[in-house]
C-alpha cells in the first residue's frame, strides 16, 4: 500500500531475461531502505525487489504487468517516480494506492498556468467508472484531485512542489501515463454494480 506522495526519482535500465525482469536505479538512501522481497511503486507500479546490487534494483515483471502498463515503452535512462511502501505509523498524506495499475491513459494537452500545469488526459473506458470529479486518482504513481472529468478524458492541476518532485513534469501531448482509481471507489463500484457473480 502506498499513499502517491512521490520522496524520491530513480532510473529505468532497461528490461531483461526477455521482458520478464525490470532494472531501475534508485538513490542511495532509498537503495539501503529496501531488501528483497520488499514493495517498491515504480512509476505507480507495485514491483517486488528480486535483487540488489548497490543502487540497482531488480524486479519480476509478469505479462500482465508489462500488457496493463506504459513500461513496455520505456527508454534506458527516462526518470522514474519511486515510492517505498506506506508504514502503519506514516501520515497519509496523499491517498490509499494499492500499486496494482487499471490502465494507462494518453497526454492530450499540457498547459502552463500562472501557477503551475493543467494536464487533460484520455483515459479508457475501463478506468472511467472509478473515477468521479474532485476524487482522486494516481497518475504515474502520484496522488492527484481530479480537477474536471469527461466522458473519456480528465484534467488535473499540477502545482510546483509535484512538478519538481515528479517526472508528471516531463509529459508531453501524446505520452502514456499510469492510472489507479481511487481503492474504496471500486470496491462501492463492485457491490453496487448490476453484474453479481
């Protein structure tokens, strides 16, 4: 579990053992936190550490991770948002996110504000249902308030402290991001919903 409040950045290296293992540079002071077996969210994506080797970590990637996220499209070398897992005694300063990405969506606009970045994305229908207007919403890993929603597409408001402690700073017009719905929204979804199993 993990609140979206990004603390530090790392690496991608690159994907290995024929896309079945992921390489990313961490800092030092987050490299030392972790052992393996540990949780690390990259890029919102809830990984298991398999290795480690000073600052590089090594994780499993499963198809269905490499299918349901933007990792497949990742260049050696593109900034990465790093989260340790949330601690029962740390602050919940962000939102409950669980790691576990519904989809990805596309940059549609970026655009500059006297304070910061609007950022409107597409998203896809299977996100949609999760996500409700002034709710919240992990892009790339990071906490954010949906600020408007359309029918597929949603815009949220990127302040300084999230640009310069994020890669959300870095997106351009046609870039994938990671998305997570709100968790207790899609447990109100499942129980309401018409379809029983």
């Amino acid at each position: 579990m993990f609140t979206g409040l990004i603390r530090f950045q790392g690496k991608f290296r690159g994907l290995r053992k024929d896309r079945t293992e992921v390489l990313i540079e961490a800092p030092d002071e987050l490299a030392a936190q972790l052992e393996i077996g540990q949780s690390l969210a990259v890029d919102g994506i809830c990984l298991t550490v398999t290795a480690r080797e000073k600052s590089r970590l090594s994780f499993n990637l499963s198809r269905e991770t490499l299918d349901r996220t933007n990792l497949k499209g990742y260049r050696p070398g593109k900034t990465v948002n790093l989260e340790p897992p949330l601690r029962l005694d740390d602050l919940l300063g962000g939102h409950l996110v669980t790691g576990h990405i519904d989809g990805t969506g596309q940059v549609m606009e970026v655009k500059s504000r006297p304070l910061g970045k609007r950022l409107k994305i597409r998203i896809p229908a299977e996100c949609r249902k999760y996500l409700v207007s002034k709710g919240s919403v992990a892009i790339n890993g990071v906490s954010l308030t949906v600020a408007s929603l359309g029918s597929d597409w949603l815009e949220v408001e990127l302040i300084p402290a999230t640009l310069g402690a994020t890669n959300l700073n870095e997106l351009r017009p046609g870039d994938l991001v990671n998305l997570e719905g709100d968790i207790i929204g899609k447990y109100v979804y499942n129980f309401i919903s018409e379809k029983k199993f």
